[in-house]
C-alpha cells in the first residue's frame, strides 16, 4: 500500500506481472476510486465545460464519453479528464468529469472562478460519495455485462449509460486505461465492496484478478497512454503530447484554443515518442536522451519493463526537429543516460500494444 | 548442504550473511533475503560490482530492479570482494525459487569483523519483516 493523493493505494495484489498478464490475457480489476468525479448540473452546464475543454461538449449526445484536455491560456495541461452527458432513470441529464485524484483540488479551484458566469450550473464533486471500478481485459465485457440491468455489452466504445445493478444504481462507461475492452463503473460508496466482490466471484472461474496501480502504470503504458505528471503537465501542451485527436480547434473557443492553434500550425518544439532501450535494464522517469553526437534532446518521461514485450520501453519528450511528424519516429540514433551508462535506444511508432481484434 | 536461513544473518536492509572460517580468514557469503524477493517481485535486472572492489558496511555495491523500482543493494560486512556470482543476473528466475543457495551474489574477505554486531538473529530480522509487513 502506498499513500496517493489522500487515498491509501495498493501498488500490487499478487504482483505487477502476474496482474498485468491477467488484465492482457482475460480481465483484470482496478479500484480507481481515486480518480476526481465532479458532477455538473443545470442549463448550461455543456456551454461551462465546452469553454474548459479541448473537445466539444455543447451538442454532446446523451450516452457520449469524450476524452480531452483542460488547459491554460498558454495551451499548458491543467489535467486530461473525461466528460460524460448522462441521463438518470428520471429523466434529468447531467455531465460528470473525471479527473485526475492528483489534480482534483486543482481543477476544482480553476473550475469555482468560471461557474459564476453560468449562474444556473452547479458543479458538485462526488468523488468521495461514490467509488470507481475498473475492469479492463477481452473477457470483461462477456463476462460482467450480465450483472446489470442494461445490456452493457451492446454498449459503444465510448459510451456510458446510468443502470442498475441488483437493483442499485451504477454508471457504466465503456472506457479504460490500459488498452483492452472493458467497462468502467461509478457506484455509491456504501456499495463498492460488494460490487468489487460480485465481480471477482464472477470472474474468478476465468481467472480475473485483483490489479494495483503497478499494473495499471506498465499497462497504459504499453498502450502508449499519458499519465498527468509524466507526459502531461502544464509546461506540456496537448499537440506535443501527440494529443492532437483530443483537440478540437475549428469553429469554437476555449481557454487555450489560440495557443493550442498556433502550436498546431507551426508545429511543436518537443513531441512524445517510443523508445525501445536496448538491453535488459529498464530506464525510468527523468533520464536525459542523448543525440548522436551525446547531446541531451530530450528526456524519459515514463519507462518500465514491458510484461507483454518481455523488454525494457519508455516514452520520453525530445527535440520535435528529430522526428518525422508522420511516424511520429525518430530519424537519429538516441541513447539513454541511465545513471551513467549510455544505453541505446530504437524509436518505434506507440502505441507498443495493440489489442488484438 | 543447504544454507538454513535461520543460521543467517541479517542486515535490516535485507541482505543476508553466512560467516565461514576460510584458512586464515573469515569469508562473508552475501544474497538477499526470500522476504526482499517477495517484496520486489518480478526481477527484471541486477548490476553486479568487479571482483576485487573494497566495500565498508553500509556501502551500495550494485542494485536489483524490479518492474515498479530500483532497489539498492548494500554491503553488510567490510571487507575485499573475492568472488562475484556473474551469472546470477540472467537467472533471476532461480534466484527467486532459490535465494539462499543458488542466489548467493558475492563472497567478501572480511577486514574487520567490527560491522558485525549490528546484524540481525533471524529471529530479530522476521520480526523486523513483520512488522514492515
């Protein structure tokens, strides 16, 4: 157990390993009730967050999930966070925003500020009225959807609906953050245990597992997914983070939108790539990336050994003048400082795992 | 003959040290402990130092990672290192099923057996473990 953003986090149940190939090979479970969930209700909640976020929320389709980021004027990442418009049994609709646990205060103090313009939203955060559950792998659709009222399985990539399960209610989303199929579910807080425990008394026979943040970190990864502090943060903006998909730059505003155009056009100074170090040794976080000629171009961002590749890869932020913008792969030769030892290092496109279809 | 783990003895940052009488000297056999393997988990990479490097009790001589973190190793003994298991970082494996026989990482000709009092019984280091645990 490790402490993370006010909240007691597991790091591993039975080991990052073992977890992570039972996430790969069947389905595994995340307890992510780390994560910020901030609820906006009311007219005009869609206009408050459309002004917020890279991507569009105004005309949002009830059941739509949108990924994108919440920046500063100079384009830096506030957070990465996702963006729902739900409709309860009732009838009324709200969206909910999932934020990083770690940005959760942050957000909250850069949203309060705007909700005065938009005098009939109110923004209240239900992170710790509800807990988060993940359950991510190729098997956790077939084998969960039964345990809920709706046909979750017909559910979309993402997409999300408010249904039930054993007649309490739960938000499923068909979202996730390691790069497999699965649901992600938000459950009263009373209710978590034994949500949690029906599902691995479901699973058990197919062998799922309990998965800590060990396992959720090598897994996206792999997946070639930022993590908020790593790949983002608010000296990283969206379009070198490679995030240009999660930005929706014509025909609106939003705070960031005239920095985040003018770096789109003329191009970013750093961009993200993959790197396969070669060896067994694995590089980390903060090791300098070295040119040809030993000079630093850039730095590891994330870096691990790989359970699916059986090898040491990493992302890391360098000089954009080295890549091609097309592959997203780097044309020099790299190496890596790690802790002395120039290690080198072949740039491949991410993401490094690919589910099979 | 098997190495009885309960005949060891511990540094709290769990290494482990059988002490022999090797002629005219006193030979430190030096691995980690099963409880640090369990605790790492999934061994990915070990650096190991030269034979001949003078080590002092307290002192880094390589390190262990695994997935999730690099792990110092240090030194329990003072001394000259005479022999250095070079294998053993392609057989983590091994080491794993195997930390007190196979998965010893290197001998040490000890200089000074002053360091020696603040090792652990095996007693004092199981309860050190459990209540890291």
């Amino acid at each position: 157990m490790a402490p993370f953003a006010g909240f007691q986090m597991p790091i591993q149940y039975q080991g990052i390993v073992a977890e992570h190939q039972a996430c790969r090979s069947t389905a595994a479970l995340f307890d992510v009730s780390h994560m910020g969930r901030l609820r906006f209700d009311g007219e005009g909640s869609a206009e408050l967050l459309d002004h917020l976020l890279s991507r569009r929320v105004i005309g949002l389709p009830i059941g739509a999930v949108r990924y994108g980021l919440m920046c500063n004027a100079e384009g830096g990442v506030l957070d990465d966070v996702l963006v729902s418009h739900l409709q309860t049994p009732s009838g009324s609709q709200y969206h909910l925003l999932v934020v990083n646990a770690s940005n959760r205060a942050k957000i909250i103090r850069w949203i309060t500020p705007h909700l005065a313009d938009f005098s009939t939203v109110t923004m209240s955060d239900r992170t710790e009225l509800t807990a988060m559950i993940a359950i991510q792998g190729p098997r956790a659709v077939e084998v969960t959807a039964r345990l809920f009222r709706a046909h979750v399985d017909q559910l979309k990539r993402y997409r999300a609906v408010i249904t039930e399960q054993f007649g309490k209610p739960v938000i499923v989303s068909r979202t996730g953050y390691t790069g497999e199929d699965g649901f992600e579910l938000i459950v009263r807080a009373d209710e978590a245990l034994r949500v949690w425990e029906n599902l691995l008394l479901v699973g058990r026979e197919y062998g799922f597992c309990a998965a800590g943040l060990g396992a959720r970190d090598t897994l996206r990864l792999e997946a070639g997914m930022p993590l908020y502090g790593h790949e983002l943060s608010e000296q990283i903006d969206p379009i070198s983070a490679g995030l240009r998909f999660a930005c929706t730059l014509d025909g609106r505003s939003f705070i960031g939108d005239e920095a985040l155009r003018r770096i789109s056009e003329q191009g970013p100074e750093q961009v993200r790539i993959g790197l396969l170090p070669e060896g067994k040794r694995p590089v980390r976080e903060g090791c300098k990336v070295l040119g040809p000629n030993d000079e630093p171009v850039g730095w590891i961002t994330s870096g691990a050994p790989s359970p699916t590749l059986q090898r040491p890869i990493a992302m890391a932020m360098v000089d954009a003048a080295l890549v091609d913008r097309t592959t997203g792969v780097a044309q020099v030769d790299l190496r890596i400082d790690n802790r002395g030892h120039h290690q080198p290092a072949t740039s491949v496109p991410l993401p490094f795992y690919h589910r099979p279809l | 003959m098997a190495r009885n783990p309960a005949n060891l003895l511990y540094a709290k940052s769990h290494e482990w040290v059988d002490i022999a009488q090797e002629g005219d000297d006193k030979v430190a056999t030096i691995g980690i402990s099963a409880f640090a393997i369990e605790q790492l988990t999934d061994l990915v990479y070990m650096d190991l130092p030269a034979v001949g490097k003078v080590v002092a009790a307290g002192d880094e001589f390589g390190e262990v990672e695994s997935v999730k973190a690099v792990s110092p190793l240090y030194s329990p003994v003072d001394g000259e290192i005479i022999a250095v298991h070079s294998d053993l970082p392609e057989r983590l494996d091994e080491l794993k099923e195997d930390p007190y026989d196979f998965g010893w990482i290197l001998k040490v000709r000890l200089s000074s057996e002053a360091g020696l009092s603040q090792l652990l019984s095996h007693a004092d280091y199981e309860q050190q473990c459990g209540e890291a645990g």
